[in-house]
C-alpha cells in the first residue's frame, strides 16, 4: 500500500492522491477504530479532529463525488443499498479525518517545502510532459481545466501531499526485514520439487454399461436441482445510442466543407524543433562559452565539462509551447537550423541554446480529413438525436404510455429478447446478442418485475430503454425433458469414481514396495516426469490440485491428487526437492524484499493512524452524518462506531 501511496503522491491529480492516500487510512481508522464519538456538536461540524472541524458540505460534496465515480465505473447509478454495501459514506469519512490529522501532525512537527520544491515536483511530473519528457504548460493549464482546479488550489494540495509523504515516509519507509523472514518467504516462493507419476483418465476406467431405468431415476432425483430449468424474462428494449443512430445520419459535402473551415487550426500540425539548452548560474559564464563556441568547441563538449550529459541538455523535438521557459522559447523558435544563440537571461539563469532540426509546421487538406469530419459531425449530430428520442419518449411515458405504445408512436423499433436467463443465455445456452450492452440490460431486467417503469440505460452518449413482458419462472423438469444431460452427467460421474478408486489401489500398493513402473505396466499407462514445479498455478498438464499435493508431500513419499477435472487423476513420487538460499542481488529476491518491506510498513502505518487518532481525539456527530448520506449507517460490526 505504501508503494501506491507513493506513486500516487508524484502525481499531478491531487485528489487521485489523495484518493490512494486516504483509502489507505480509512482502512486503517476501519481496523483501529474511531473511538471517543459524542454528541454536542454544531449543526454544520460533522466531525472533528484535533483542533480540525470537518464541515458537512465539505463531507457531502466528497461523498457525492464518490457515488458518481464509482456509479460511472459500474455504468450505472448506485441504488442506495448498494451506497451502504460498499461503505461509502465510512471511506469518505475515513479519509477526511485521515487527511486532517495528518495535516495537523505536519504543523506541529513544523515541516514546510518550498515554493521552488513544489515547483520541481510539478515540472517533473510526466502527466504535463511532451513524449519527448519535457514540460508542456498548455497540458498543464489544460489539466487544471479538466478537473476544475485553480492553479494557486493546486500547488496547495500538492504541498499538503506533500508533507504528508513526509510523515509517511518517515515513519514507515526503508525498514530492514528480519532475514529469517526473508529466508521463509523465499523458500515457499522459490522451492521447486521434481516428481514421476501416472496420469489416469476416462481410458483407464474400463467399459461402462448403459444405466438401467431404475439407476437413472434415481440418480436423477438425488441431483434433480442440477437439471432445474432457471427463471427467463422476455425483456423488451428501445435503442438509442449514438452509435446505432449515427449509421442513418447523412452529411453533405457543404457540411463537411464547413466543419472543415470552423476547425481548420485542428488540422495544423505546429512547427517543431530538436533544441538544446546549456544553463549556466552567470551571464559572464554564458558569454565565456559563447565564445568558446564560435572558436570550435562544440555544444557537448561544453555541457560535458560541465557535467551534464546528452539528455539534461536535450529538449526534445518539441512545440513552442512545450518549452516552460518563454525567453528559451522565443529564442529557439527564431535561430535557424544549427544556429546558436548569444546568451539570453531565462528563468533558471543564462541560457545558450542551439536547433539541430526543424520540422515546419504542416497542414492538413479537406480531402485528408473529410472522412473523419464526416464521421465526427455524424456522431455530434446522432448526440442531440438520442437526448431528442429520449425527451419525447420519457414524455409518452410520463403520459402513461408503455415502452412499447411510446416506440410505436414516435416509430422506433422495439426489439424483443424473448427468453433470457439471468446469466444471459436463451433456453439454447446461447448468449443473446442485438441489443447494445446486453449484460447489463439483462442484469438490471432482473432487478426489476413485470411492467416497472425503469429509468433507461445511459450507454455511450444514448439510452437503452428495457421493460420486463413477462417471468417464466423456474421449475424442475421431468427426467424425459433431460434424460440426455442426466446420463451424460452419470457417466461422467461414473468414470471419476472408478478413476479414483484405482488411484488410491494404486497408491496403497506403491506403499506396500511396488514401483511406478510396475504399476504402470498393470494399468496401461507410462511413467512420466516433471521438473523444477513450483508453487503456484497449473504447468502444462499439471493442475494446480497436483502441485499443492507435491507440496504437502515429504521426498521419495508419495501421494495422489485429482487433475483438472474428476475423470483425470494423477499419483506421483516427490523425487526431488531444491531449496535456495536467499540472494538479495538476484531481481526475484529483491522482489520478495519489496514485498516484505511493503507489509512492516504497513503494519506500522497501522499502528501509526491509532495513534494519531487517540493522540488527536477523534469525534464525531452521528446525527449529523446519518443526515448528510439521507439516513442512519448500517450496523457493520466495524469502521465508524455508533454515538455513545
């Protein structure tokens, strides 16, 4: 966990951040609990830490922002028992407090970053970076736009992360792992054992006659749920998604022409340049160098007396506007192809810099992107007609139409799933198909009952409007409807129990001094080996079932498991068994350091969230969450406690 919160740290979304951060302590507030809970508290003061008051609008909006997210990763609002099965309103919650108490903890401790710090962290962060690696301050700008944020809001979450880090860090970071530890670790990770065995399967069970009457009637009764016909619904969709209405949209020539003209800046390809940059802390230094320059002395023999290398001076092949410092760019954009510039007083210092290439600026022409015009002005306008089918068939229904008179009237075409389980599949076991997002449609028919109005599906910019015809409920079906399944089932069955019959006659006479070859010689089957198996999933035709056994299995012992199906059987000897010896050097070993490392600091990561919440005082106002998410919190044994 500790790893993510550091990766997320670095990032330029500083709610992302957070959202790692915090998920972290709200689990941990959730193990180590919320003590000291009291009433008392103001009508807009949710909870408090510390000297720190968490304001319900605040709580609200982050717990809104939330539901939303999580409802856009399902594809479909949370209805409000699924709100309380995930436990939103306790993670949000979590992480507030979290986030609040560490922030007091920093400025008791005084920590403080700078502005230039802050200003490294962000120059650096490859989410405002070209391909080539360099600063773009259009990406930046244009990052803040996407998620609402100012830029001095920014800057101030990304300090307050941090030096949240800090704490983290400090505490938790780099602890060394006991090297017994690691010497376990790496034995059950690293411990390979070779085996001979016999695989039996469906040809060593011998003949099996047809069952009687009787026996399959029988064995049908004892199993009849297995063979129970599941409950199907006939649903009955409208579509209007994008996609689908964008097929019968036509574009003329004089309309792609004319999104041509509006968008032409879209399809310039702006001027680039391969530049390099010496920075020096004077302008006299620059100037020295500069004269250097025109005696001979080349640009990486400079930057290499200086100590840097190709990459700390190469900005890349980048726009104009990728270059952070405007005197920099001003004056790279204006030196011709090999050129070098006189010294120039950028931010960071005096600057020389230089162009080995320039790539003009290129333009597309109308017969280049008519197709894509076409494509894109098609999708815009099957856009407004999907919000325009779906304003007039919510009015029909609001009207008391049905789906189906509200499709008729507006001629939209219905189609019909006539009989459809809940896993999706007809009565034939085929998935049913032609209708977009099928699953979902399917799953939501299955919420529902018979008739409900239900708010459509929002898919790809459109809706999916479904209605529940009719349930068919499920039923047990007579052993004639099934008598195929059932005796290809017993079958089946037959010959797992014969199969594992002989394994374990065989195992028990390689107990009493037979060989596997002997053995194998009575039943018909071969020898055969693997090597080096470790623990973990299935190789080749080992299952996973076989290598666990191996593993439970002393040298030279033997012992028999089933493979990946009952009708297959294997019985084997351990014959070889290799443990290493711990190699921090080696990439899986330090692999397993990380790991292992990752766990202690989480574990006092853990202790350190107690902490600082008894050392704090942690409370909060029950009365005033249970009105924030619109009712009480569901008794979960855990995570927030309930008010004193």
């Amino acid at each position: 966990m500790l790893r993510g919160i550091r990766k997320a740290s670095a990032n330029w979304l500083g709610r992302a951040v957070m959202g790692v951060v915090m998920t972290l302590l709200a689990a941990s507030f959730a193990v180590w609990g919320i003590n000291d809970i009291f009433r008392g508290f103001g009508r807009t003061t949710l909870a408090t830490i510390g000297k720190t008051e968490i304001p319900i609008e605040q709580f609200r909006q982050n717990y809104n922002q939330r539901v939303q997210q999580i409802g856009q990763q399902l594809r479909h609002p949370l209805t409000p028992e699924q709100i309380n099965a995930f436990g939103i309103d306790r993670e949000v919650l979590g992480q507030m407090i979290a986030q609040a108490g560490l922030d007091q903890q920093a400025r008791q401790m005084g920590l403080s970053i700078s502005d230039a710090e802050i200003s490294r962290h962000i120059v650096n962060d490859p989410k405002f970076q070209s391909a080539t690696g360099q600063f773009e301050h259009a990406r930046f700008e244009q990052a803040l736009r996407g998620i609402g944020y100012t830029e001095q809001r920014f800057v101030t979450e990304q300090r307050q992360t941090t030096l949240r880090r800090q704490i983290i860090d400090s505490m938790a970071g780099n602890i060394p792992v006991p090297q017994a530890w690691l010497n376990a670790a790496n034995q059950f990770q690293n411990e390979e054992r070779s085996i001979e065995y016999l695989m039996l399967d469906a040809a060593q069970a011998g003949d099996i006659p047809a069952p009687t009457a009787e026996e399959l009637s029988k064995y049908f009764e004892t199993r009849k749920i297995l063979f129970r016909a599941p409950e199907y619904r006939k649903i009955e969709t409208v579509v209007a998604v994008p996609s689908e209405l964008a097929k019968t949209v036509e574009i003329s020539d004089d309309d792609v022409k004319a999104a041509f003209e509006q968008r032409r800046s879209r399809y310039i390809t702006p001027e680039r340049r391969r530049v390099e940059q010496l920075v020096f802390p004077t302008m006299a230094e620059a100037q020295s160098a500069a004269e250097r320059l025109k005696a001979g002395t080349s640009f990486a023999d400079i930057a290499k007396e200086r100590g840097f290398k190709e990459q700390d001076i190469d900005l890349g092949l980048v726009q104009k506007s990728a270059i952070i410092d405007p005197a920099v760019a001003d004056v790279a954009f204006s030196l011709k192809e090999g050129e070098v510039s006189a010294p120039v007083q950028g931010r960071f210092g005096a600057v020389l810099v230089t162009v080995l290439k320039i790539e003009p600026e290129a333009t597309k022409t109308l017969a280049d992107v008519a197709p894509q015009i076409r494509n894109d002005l098609a999708a815009e306008r099957a856009k407004t007609q999907a919000q325009t089918i779906h304003d007039k068939v919510e009015d029909e229904r609001a009207g008391g139409a049905t789906l189906q008179e509200a499709a008729q009237k507006l001629k939209l075409t219905v189609v019909t799933l006539d009989a459809v389980d809940r896993s999706g599949r007809d009565p034939n076991g085929n998935l049913v198909s032609g209708v977009p997002h099928a699953g979902d449609i399917v799953s939501a028919a299955f919420a529902s009952d018979v008739n409900v109005d239900n708010d459509p599906f929002e898919a790809d910019g459109g809706y999916i409007w479904y209605n529940v015809a009719a349930i068919m409920p499920a039923h047990d079906r007579p052993l004639d409807e099934v008598k195929n399944a059932v005796e290809q089932r017993w079958r089946a069955d037959e010959v797992a129990s014969r199969i594992k019959a002989k394994a374990a006659d065989i195992l028990d006479k390689l107990k009493s001094g037979s060989t596997l070859e002997a053995q194998a010689s009575a039943n018909g089957v071969k020898v055969e080996t693997a090597q080096n198996l470790k623990r973990g999933p299935a190789r080749g035709s080992i299952s996973a079932k076989v290598i666990e056994a191996v593993f439970r299995t002393a040298k030279d012992g033997v012992a028999s498991a089933e493979g990946d199906q009952p009708i297959q059987w294997f019985v084997f000897r351990v014959t070889d068994v290799k443990t290493p010896s711990f190699n921090a050097g080696s990439p899986d070993d330090k692999r397993i350091q990380q790991t292992l490392q990752r766990q202690l600091s989480d574990d006092l990561f853990g202790q350190y969230v107690a902490w600082l919440e008894d050392n704090l005082g942690t409370k909060i106002n029950q009365s005033v969450l249970a009105q924030a998410v619109g009712g009480g919190l569901p008794d979960t044994g855990g995570g927030l406690p309930d008010t004193d």
